[in-house]
C-alpha cells in the first residue's frame, strides 16, 4: 500500500478567512512537521514563507491542492503551545491566525514575494563563504542595496529561491527590511574617560600635585579625584553618574574637559551580554511585603492567578522580584509584562541589577537581529527573564513558570490598530495555562475585571497596604476652579493655592509634577465673533495649536495647518483660546517661576530616542525642579524627591462619553497622585476641576480603592456592562457617509434575530470621521456563555463576507474588536 498523500494546513501572515492547504510532495515528507516554515505560491505566483500548523490526510474538496515548494526549516522554529496561543487569539479576537502570525513573528521570519532585502553593509564584500547561488544573490545585492524578493526569484531557479534567502540572512549578509518601522537604535550613554597619558602613576601624581590650572580651580580637582575614586571602586563610569555622585556641575566636568583631561566618549551600553548570570538578592522584604510574598505563593498553590493589589510605593516590584526569584531558582522562566517598556528605563534597571545575564529585553522598537536574538535565546532557555511589551507573549517559551503582568489595568495591554486586537494580560493568562504556568498580576489600581475575577476566587488576591518606610499616601485637596479665571478670562491654568504649594516645594528644595491629559498649546480656538472653530479637513476633530511649530495640528491623522488669523466663516480676527495643553502650561510655568527649572514631558517634546530617558535621569538627579506632562509621567515613575502634585484640568478626565470614565479616571488620578511623597514625607495632591462633587474625586481623596470598586461594580451590573457580560464592538468605515451607515444597518437588522436583545446602535461615535473616512459604530453586549459568543463571532463574520460580495458594500471596512477598551 503507498502512503497516503499528505496535506499541510499552513499559516501565512495575511487575513485570510482561514488556513489554506498544500500538498507535501513525496520528497519533502520525511522533513515536514508541524512548527517549521515553508515556501508556499498563493495565487499565480505570490510566494509566502508559512508555518504548517498540522499536516493531515484529508484531501480538499472544493480545489485541488498545490505542492509546497520548499521546507526552510530542520527543527520547528514555532511550538505547539504558540501555535495554540495563536489560535485562540484568532478565534477570541476575531481575526485571522495569519495576522497573527504577521505580529508575533519578526520580521526575519517573515518572508514573501513583497518583502525587500537590504544588503548589510558591514558584512562587506567578502562572499569566500558563499556557495554558488548565494553569491548570486549577495553580489546583485551589493550592487543594488536592495533587492525585493520578486528579483530574486528572477535571478535564480524559482524552486530555490527561499532556502537560499535564508541562508544569508543567516549568514547576515542581508536584513529584511520593515517599511514604516522606526528602528531603534541601542540606547547610547556618554562614558567619562581620563586622558591616556595619565595611564601612569607618575604622571598623574604630577598632574594633581602640580598642575597650576588645576590647583587654582578647586572644583575641578576635587571632581576629578571623584572621577579617579568611582573608577577604581566600578571600573567604568557615565557622566550622570560621576555628576550624580561627585555633586558637581556640568560646567566643571567641562572644564576638565576642555583641559584635556577627561574625555567624553559616546557609546552603545551594552544591555545584556557581559552581565554575570548571577542572582543578586540584596534586600530584605518589610514584613507587609513579606505577607504578600506569602499570600501569593500560597494562593498560587490552587490557582493560576493571583492579583497583588498594592498600593503605589508599596513595592509590589521588590515583591515580584522575590517571586521570580522563587521561580528561576526552580529552572524556570519569567516572562515580565510592562505596559509600554519604552516607558520603564527604571523598571530594566532594577531588575538587571538583581538578574543580571539571566535577563533579556523584547522590544518592538529593538531591531531584528536583536530580537532574533531574544527569541533564539528564549528558544533554547538561555534567557531566563524577559522583560517585555505586550509582543513579548509570542516568545517561543520552553520552560514558563510565571507570568508577571506590571500595571495590569494599563490600556496600552491591548493593541488597538491593527489587528489582532488583543489583550496581552489575557493572551498571557492563557499562554501560561498552556504550560501550566502561573499569573502574578499587578497594580495599585486593578482593572475592575481583574478585581471581580479576584472577588469571585477566580483569581487569588494578595493586598500590600502600606508604602514601603511606612510613609502616608499623599494628602489630597480639591481646588474648586469655577469662580477661578485666567487673566484673559479662561479656564485657569494654575489656581492660588496650587502656585503656593508649588512655591513651597522649590523653596524646600522639593520638586513637582504636574499632570495634564492634552498636549499642545492651545486645543482648542473659536472665533470670537460667530463661534467658528477651525477643523481638520479629514477629520471631524478640532485642530490643536502647537506654540513650537507655529501650526495647527490634528492628532487624529496627524495633518498640520498654517495657524489660522482670520476667521473663515465671518472673517474677523479676534480668536479665543480654550482649553490649555502641556505647552501653554509649559510657558506659564516659565513666567510664574523664573527661577524653577521645568521640562515638559509629552509625546512631541521626546520624540528623540533617548530624550525620554534622559529627562527621567535629570529629573531623578534633581537637575529639573518641575516636569509637567501626559500619562506619560505617571506610569510607574519611582522618584524619590517629589513632594507635590499637581493635576491640572480634571474635568477632562470625568467627561468622556463611555462607560469606562469612572475607572480610568480614577486609575489616573490615584496613579499620578502615587508619585507624590513616595520616600521620607507624605506628599501632597491638588486636583483642580469645577465639577468638585464628582464621586470619583472623593474615592481618590480616600484613596480608597474599594469604595470605588463597590460603586463601579454595582453600576456595571445594572447596566450589563463587563465584566458582566462581553463587548464586540463592530466599526464600518466608509468614505461616503451614507455608505457606512447602510452597511451597519444591514449588519444591524442580520442580528436582530438571534442577537436583537444584546445590540446597541448603530450610532456615530463622538469623532465620526477620521482620515476621510466616515465611521458607524454597533455594540453586541454579550451575556458570558461561551457558547453563544462563539456563535455570534462566526456569525459576524458569516455576515461580513456576505457583505463584502455585495457590491455596494465591497469596500466597506468593517473592524470587530472583543473586549474594546
Ligand atoms: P510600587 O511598584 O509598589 O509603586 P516600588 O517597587 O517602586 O513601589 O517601591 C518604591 C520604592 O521603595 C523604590 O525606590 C524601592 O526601591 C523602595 N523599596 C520598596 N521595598 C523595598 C525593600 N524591601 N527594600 C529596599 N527598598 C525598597
Ligand atoms: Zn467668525
Ligand atoms: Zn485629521
């Protein structure tokens, strides 16, 4: 009896429906398994590289199958436990495996007739080490910098195209190139050096014991026997450090510079590789920290889940610490989620100062060889932490034990565009339950799903209710703006009693954050004669004036208009500025307080690689005496020399039109207000807003959690929201208005039947257009049986594709995203 002929299911990274089957030809049988890749044509001739996610007998009926050209892989570069990640990630979140496949992978996994190859320059052009068509391949790039796939196809036998390209990116002669991917360059740190001709003992005693210059500038000498003791006590030192812990100033650090003897040297720090792979545990847990510690270890013994509710400064990071610990001294690994690492220099610091080489760092804005690098390592288990972004569940674990998800109840967890829309604390948990790993969530302000999971004993709950050296949580005054005005009669920027309390603090030597959840100058402008507004063209948003750029700019899609004088519907030129952003505070913060160094911390004032990093540095080196900013200075900043913060315009954050408001009000709220007092001395808080009887400010005045959660969880209830029941929330864009609302009608009026009772919609959202496209929103709220969420899921999706093969609503784009935050 002959075999019987094989088929493979594999996946490519594209939004099919499903997954496609080819056949296994007799002379690729004995290699293929499930996990490697494989060159597949879809189509006439656009060539993938896949996975084979199974392989089977099970001949296709409706299309005769074609052969697999190639096996690029010996071993499985995917294993069982990813390949199931992605398939319920696909199936939870509605999308394709392939689009999964698309973000999980990087991008050197990744090939196809579209991808281009960029010729590695310092690989040179010594190809002795390349066999005949890999030389072929390498000159033309040489040539050309770059090639696409499809030329390659051109210049050799079509049957060998893929091994051979895998081949040299092996051998890094070429990369592959990620069009609009900003590459990340590795974080660079200026090193101090001495002079080499001091090398000697002899004369550097006749340097410090007989130079004139330097015997007459007292600082400088006294800097530079700091420089000559750190480097004898740690071998190297950084400019911020030998500034840091000499006491001196830039200024004399220049002048022994310009002396010419120091030299400043910038260079790449290397993040992982020469750090000993060593466990260095040097503090004690507080007995609370240590009955979290307890509470979670127990509590892991029966479920996989634990929540640590502890409150901001608590040290729930020494905890995890000790928890990771536990766990990699058993063999196993650690997989350390962060909402957004770009934001976490401090986090990194802390952990590899205790994991040392153990640890690595998965980025999305690392370049691929260092994240190849990452996964090859994870891979073989060298690694045994990772910290990482949510696309660090895609890593190719051998060995999981623990799952740390840090600041759980952070939005930046689910990816919004594009897809696959998922929540990576979910994906995590599941992951894990693959390998029967455990949970440990995270956060001072957990999301009120994971704290209703926690109630229930769903998940175990351990509570860390004191900050560490027992300092009280900041005291919290609300500051009524409603008889408050500006000079030129607008909102208030910084109220009386803010001013003073900030006048306090630089006085003390103390330093201040202020919060504001707006960049830009001015959000907001109105003609002052008919109310007219200047919009984007594209978009149906207001345009915000950027005082640095001198344009309005819109943050939805990004356009930048010439400011507007005159008004375009009556012409007059008197405008009213509404609302303030981070730069007008910025600039009043200047003239109210000459003497007080500020920076501003938003998404347009670090754009640099590294100007974010650095102003975390000068302002953890007390070289900034106030930082105003975005989230993006509270998410899990330690700094120890804050005593006071300021958020500015809370109404802004009590005013969204969703049923999450409440909650992330008071995420933000209690979070920044954690920055505030977090060693020594408690802290103070001054929340400005007129709307003072809000419920969600007292909660946070309280700081009590639980009264919040018990209101929250109450109104969740009665309004059938989460974690009552289950959101989808289906967008159609199109760009002709009438077009988009057809198309949810008609998706509308198909669910009626057996989903009628669970709709909400069609209805605009509050921005109705966006990059020129016209935006329907419906909402099924979902009861929790698994059952019929699957059902309504396939049934969405029976319904889109029915859509999509009408004509009228061919284009329309239709997005699911399950769980929407
Ligand atoms: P959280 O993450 O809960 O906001 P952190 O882990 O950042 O708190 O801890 C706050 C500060 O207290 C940090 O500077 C940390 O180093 C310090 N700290 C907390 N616990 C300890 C401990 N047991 N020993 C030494 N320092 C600690
Ligand atoms: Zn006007
Ligand atoms: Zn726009």
């Amino acid at each position: 009896m002959s075999n019987p002929v094989l088929f493979a299911e594999v996946i490519i990274p594209l939004a099919l429906p499903k997954n496609y089957t080819w056949s296994v030809p007799e002379s690729l049988r004995d290699q293929i398994k499930p996990g490697v890749r494989v060159e597949v044509v879809l189509g006439k001739n656009k060539k993938y590289a896949g996975v084979v996610k199974r392989l089977h007998s099970e001949k296709p009926e409706a299309f005769e199958a074609k052969d697999i050209l190639n096996i690029l892989d010996t071993e499985p570069v995917i294993f069982p436990q990813q390949l199931k990640l992605w398939e319920w990630i696909a199936r939870y979140y509605m999308c394709s495996e392939g689009e999964v496949m698309a973000a999980a992978l990087p991008a050197h996994f990744k090939l196809s007739s579209e991808t281009v190859l960029v010729f590695n320059e310092e690989f040179g052009d010594n190809f002795s080490t390349l066999d005949h068509d890999e030389y072929l391949v390498g000159e033309a790039l040489l040539l050309k910098k770059e090639l696409k796939l499809g030329e390659v196809q051109q210049l050799l036998d079509s049957h060998r195209v893929y091994p051979v390209i895998k081949r040299l990116i092996e051998k890094k002669v070429c990369f592959v190139w990620e069009a609009l991917k900003e590459t990340w360059s590795p974080k660079k740190e200026t090193f101090v050096l001495l002079n080499a001709k001091y090398d000697n003992e002899e004369a550097l005693a006749s340097l410090l014991n007989d130079d004139k210059k330097l015997q007459r500038a007292e600082k400088q000498l006294e800097l530079l026997l700091s420089y000559l003791h750190l480097v004898k006590t740690q071998g190297e030192v950084t400019k911020p450090e030998l500034l840091k812990k000499s006491g001196a100033s830039d200024a004399q650090l220049k002048g022994l510079v310009d002396k010419n003897i120091l030299w400043l040297e910038k260079r790449q720090v290397d993040r992982l590789q020469y750090l000993p792979r060593n466990i260095q545990i040097d503090f004690e847990l507080t007995p609370a920290q240590q009955r979290a510690f307890d509470a979670i270890s127990e509590q892991l013994v029966s479920k996989q889940v634990c929540l640590l509710h502890g409150i901001t400064a608590s040290g729930k990071t020494q905890v995890y610490i000790k928890v990771i610990e536990r766990y990699i001294r058993q063999g196993k690994q650690v997989l350390y989620l962060l909402p957004e690492i770009a934001l976490t220099s401090q986090v990194i610091r802390r952990l590899q100062k205790h994991f040392g080489g153990y640890i690595g760092i998965y980025h999305s804005k690392f370049n691929q060889n260092e994240r190849v690098e990452i996964w090859n390592k994870v891979k073989t288990g060298e690694l045994k932490v990772v910290l990482g972004a949510r696309s660090a569940i895609f890593l190719p674990f051998t060995d999981l034990g623990l799952i740390v998800v840090d600041e759980e109840h952070d939005t930046s967890y689910k990816q919004q565009d594009p897809a696959p829309r998922y929540h990576a604390r979910d994906g995590a948990i599941y992951y894990a339950s693959l390998f029967n790993a455990n949970v440990l969530l995270g956060s001072a302000t957990p999301s009120v799903e994971s704290y209703f999971n926690a109630q229930s004993q769903k998940y175990g709950l351990a509570i860390l209710g004191e900050r560490f050296g027992g300092v009280q949580l900041p005291v919290i005054d609300i500051i009524d703006t409603k008889k408050m005005y500006g000079a030129d009669k607008n909102k208030i920027i910084i109220t009386p009693p803010l001013k003073a309390a900030i006048d306090q603090s630089l006085a003390q030597g103390k330093q201040v954050i202020l919060f504001q959840n707006r960049r830009g100058y001015s959000p907001y402008q109105v003609c002052q004669v008919c109310g007219w507004i200047p919009h984007c063209k594209y978009c149906d948003v207001t345009l915000t004036f950027h005082k640095n750029t001198h344009k309005l700019h819109c943050h939805y899609c990004g356009t930048v208009y010439p400011p507007v004088h005159s008004c375009m519907a009556c012409g007059s030129d008197k405008f009213a500025q509404r609302n303030f952003g981070t730069e007008r505070i910025e600039e009043q913060l200047e003239e109210m307080f000459p003497q007080g160094r500020i920076a501003r911390m938003d998404i347009d004032s670090v754009r640099g690689k590294t100007a974010h990093d650095n102003l975390i540095q000068q302002f953890e080196q007390n070289r900034l005496d106030i930082l105003v900013g975005t989230q993006m200075v509270v998410k899990g900043l330690d700094f120890e020399n804050v005593d006071l913060v300021g958020i500015l315009d809370a109404d802004s954050l009590l005013s969204f039109a969703d049923f999450r408001v409440n909650e992330r009000a008071f995420q933000l709220m209690e979070q920044v207000s954690g920055r505030a007092g977090r060693k020594d001395k408690q802290g103070r808080v001054f929340i400005q807003v007129s709307n003072t009887q809000h419920p969600v400010l007292y909660f946070v005045q309280q700081h009590d959690y639980g009264l919040f959660y018990q209101q929250e969880i109450e109104g969740r209830r009665m309004f059938f929201y989460p974690p009552f029941s289950r959101l989808i929330q289906l967008t159609f864009k199109h760009k002709v208005k009438e077009v988009a609302e057809a198309a949810a009608q008609l998706m509308s009026f198909s669910l009626q039947g057996d989903f009628g009772k669970y709709l909400v919609g069609p209805a605009e959202p509050v921005v109705n257009r966006v990059r020129n496209q016209f935006l329907m929103e419906l909402l099924i709220k979902l009861p929790k049986d698994g059952e019929l969420i699957q059902r309504c899921k396939r049934f969405i999706q029976e319904q889109v594709a029915i859509m999509h093969n009408d004509k009228r609503f061919r284009s329309v784009v239709v997005i699911a995203d399950v769980d929407a935050v």
